[in-house]
C-alpha cells in the first residue's frame, strides 16, 4: 500500500530528487493555522474536508507532513523541498510574482508541489485511496506558504545556520519562526487560534480578495526585513518578541484564512 501511494503522489507531481531538508512553522503553528481555516469553512467543505480526514481531522493531521520526515513513504517530500522556496536577497517585485506564477523547480519546490497537489485534487485526478494524504499535504503546505522563513535563503538554510540565543540558550533564526517566537505567547493551539481570529478578523475580506501572488509578495518583503533587523537586533529576547510577534499572528492569520478559501472553493 505503502508503495502505491508512494507511486501515485511521485506521477501527480512528476519531480526528481533534489536540495535539503528544511522544518516549517512547527506543531503549535500548524495546528494554529488548521484550527483558523476549519473555523472559516462552509458548511458544505466542512462536511467533505471531515469525510476524507475525519471530523476536525484537518487540525489533528496538520502536522503529518512533518512527522513523515523520520519514515521512508514520501522520501521525495524531503529531497525534493517540497517545504520551502529559497529566495535570493534583492529580488525584484516582478521577479517573485513570475516565481509564484512559474512555479520554479529549484533551490525548494513549495510553489510547484502545491500548486500540483491543489489542482490534482481538485480535478478529482487522486485516486479515493490516496486522497487524505494528499489533502494532508495540502493543508501542511499551505501553512507553509506563509511562513517568512520558508522563503529563507538558500546559503543560509532558510535560517537553519544563522544562530541566535533565546533566553540564554542557543538556537537558530529558523527555528525561533517555526516555533520559539509562537511559543513565547504561552496559548494552547484553540486559544491562540481564536485571539489571532478575533485580532485579525478585520482582515478576512482583504485576505480573500488579493491574488495569492500579492500575498507571497508580502511574504518575501517580510523575510527581507526578519533577514536585516539580525543587522541591528542587540541580543534581547524580549525585544524581538515585541518586535515580531505581531507580524507572526497576521501570518498565521493569513494562512489559515486562505487554506479555508482554498478548500471553500475546491469542495463547492
């Protein structure tokens, strides 16, 4: 069975094995982001999003994505990227909006796996058989999206090798964005979910109505940003929470609320 999916998925997507491992918003994170989009489907998506990953399943298996790393079922998900989209430093507006558009094949391949899995799915072009592990990468990646480090750098690891120190003990930029910055709100998954969608709510329509090539946009500026206040951070934890922890919300905000459009439109 094993090998079937395995078969199935590598034909859907049709890529060879390439480039590093990376890690993504983390457990807490995903699950944050999963809770925002279930919250935020119609009633009809819903009912099929819990008929093929059972009910609330979205938010239980968000993180099956990442926990598959340490089996052998999707080994082309770690070699291939698919968790990440490595940008260079200075890019152009219109360079990055042709990236989301082309959905490049290197340095990650974030853009194009989902991109593939989206369209797959929604064709119906998935066997009944390999569905909910698709639409668990689905949702997975869709998190993913919008995490600024995820479009980190390639000479850097998306962050992995610029390390930092977060309360006295070290760490990396990376994973103080998947997971120390979320963390440091000290919320349950539900909790936060619900602060980040009472806070940003505001937001919803706007979310919706831009293209998502506008949003990776602000993605990358932010990445930009996270990359040059390393520059001029002075070492106090407390400092960057304050600094970014909002930044963080709306990301999380904006992930769950377009994997629910996603879903909206593709289970009408």
């Amino acid at each position: 069975m094993k090998n079937r999916i395995f078969f199935v998925l590598l034909c859907l997507i049709g890529m060879s094995m390439y480039s590093v491992p990376a890690f993504s918003w983390g457990q807490e994170g995903h699950r944050v982001i999963a809770k925002i989009a279930y919250d935020n489907l119609t009633p009809k998506a819903r009912k099929s999003v819990d008929k093929i990953l059972g009910k609330r399943g979205m938010i239980y298996w968000s993180n099956w994505a990442d926990e598959i790393k340490s089996d052998n079922i999707y080994p082309q998900s770690i070699k291939d990227g698919w968790h990440y989209q490595n940008l260079a430093s200075g890019l152009s507006d219109s360079a990055i909006v042709a990236m989301v558009m082309d959905c490049p094949k290197v340095n990650g391949r974030l853009f194009s796996v989902h991109d593939s899995l989206v369209y797959n799915m929604a064709a119906e072009r998935v066997y009944d058989s390999n569905r909910d592990h698709t639409l668990r990468f689905i949702v997975h990646l869709s998190g993913d999206l919008y995490c600024p480090m995820h479009m980190g750098r390639k000479e850097d690891r998306g962050g992995n090798l610029i390390p930092m120190t977060w309360f006295g003990k070290p760490t990396n930029l990376h994973e103080v964005w998947d997971d120390k910055l979320i963390e440091s709100q000290g919320y349950s998954y539900s909790e936060y979910a619900q602060m980040i969608e009472d806070t940003y709510a505001p937001l919803k329509r706007e979310i919706e109505q831009r293209s998502e090539a506008q949003l990776l946009l602000d993605n990358y500026h932010f990445t930009e940003s996270i990359y040059a206040y390393q520059q001029v951070w002075d070492g106090n934890t407390y400092h960057y929470i304050y600094t970014w922890h909002e930044l963080m919300e709306k990301q999380l905000y904006v992930a769950g609320i377009r994997l629910a459009k996603l879903l909206n439109e593709m289970f009408k």
